[in-house]
C-alpha cells in the first residue's frame, strides 16, 4: 500500500511540473544593451554590446544581428533624443525588454523613460518590438514597406520561456 501511495505521489509531481517552452526557428544573434540572459534557449546567440557600437549594430548588415534587446538598466540613456534617428534608422527589431511604457520614451523627443509619467501608456505588457524602417507586407518578405512596426508581448505569470519564445519568433519573421 506504502509503494502505491508513493508511486501515486510521484505522479501527482510530475503533473504539476512545467515544462520549458523553449524557441526552436532559425538561430539568432541578439545584440543586448544592459543585462539580458537567456537561460531557456540554446540556438540564441546573446552579444553584450556598448552605446558607442549601437549605431553600427543595428544599421550595418554584415554584422548580421536580429534584433537588439534594451533592457530596463538602461532605460535612462537609452531614451535620451540622440538615439532617436538611430532607432528610425535601424535595420533590425528593437526590443525593449521589461519596459512596461513601451517604445515612446525611446522615439519621441523631449522624454525620458524616466520623465515618462502617461498612465494610460501602461497596458500591462511587459516588452515592446520595435521596427520603423521597413516592414513586411502580408507573407511575403520580399515585399517591404516603409513604416513603424510595434508589437507587444504580454508575461503570463512567472513563463518568461513562453514571452521569450514569442518574441523570438516574431524577430525570425522580421529577419
């Protein structure tokens, strides 16, 4: 009775555990301004990068990165209106990761992430995809169009496997 009750137990256990939904696309190349890890999944290149290389991360192509993650460490700089033409002019998505104001702060001028205090912004997303050069029209990612692209991702609970690879995903569709 004592084994049954045990084996029954494990069971109950096992079911109750969540299992890691990890991306499986294409490899990806994330360049990351601030701190950023990503311990879910394995095909995810992460490079730390500085303020003095982003212009060049996110304008030249041959360095093939995918996306560049901005991450709330800093928010305060990254925000500042001398970067706003550099994320117009950006090849790749921008994802700024745990911004719960969105893109604004970053591609209007005059705010800060900090100074940034519009309550109705907030609506309960976690991070924001960026993208205002060029956009894909319908399946096709031939047929490009000029114009901003935003998207948000949305935490649900503690599954930040589940929002990465959501957001993943949506990256290897812009790429």
């Amino acid at each position: 009775m004592k084994k049954v009750l045990f084996l029954l137990g494990l069971l109950l256990l096992a079911g109750c555990s969540e299992e890691i939904v990890a991306y499986e696309g294409m490899p990806l190349k994330i360049a990351v301004l601030g701190e950023f890890q990503d311990q879910y999944n394995t095909n995810i290149e992460i490079v730390e990068i500085t303020f003095e290389a982003i212009e060049e991360v996110v304008t030249d192509s041959t360095l093939q990165f995918d996306a560049l993650f901005i991450t709330p460490i800093v928010f305060g700089q990254a925000s500042r209106d001398e970067y706003i033409k550099i994320y117009e002019e950006a090849l790749i998505p921008i994802v700024y990761y745990d911004a719960a104001k969105g893109h604004f702060a970053f591609t209007k001028e005059n705010i800060t992430y900090d100074t940034l205090h519009f309550q109705n912004l907030i609506n309960g997303s976690h991070s924001t995809l960026y993208l205002h050069n060029e956009i894909p029209v319908g399946d096709e990612l031939a047929e490009r169009k000029s114009g901003i692209y935003v998207c948000n991702f949305y935490l649900s609970g503690n599954r930040y496997d589940i929002m990465l690879k959501e957001i993943y995903e949506k990256i290897e569709t812009l790429t």
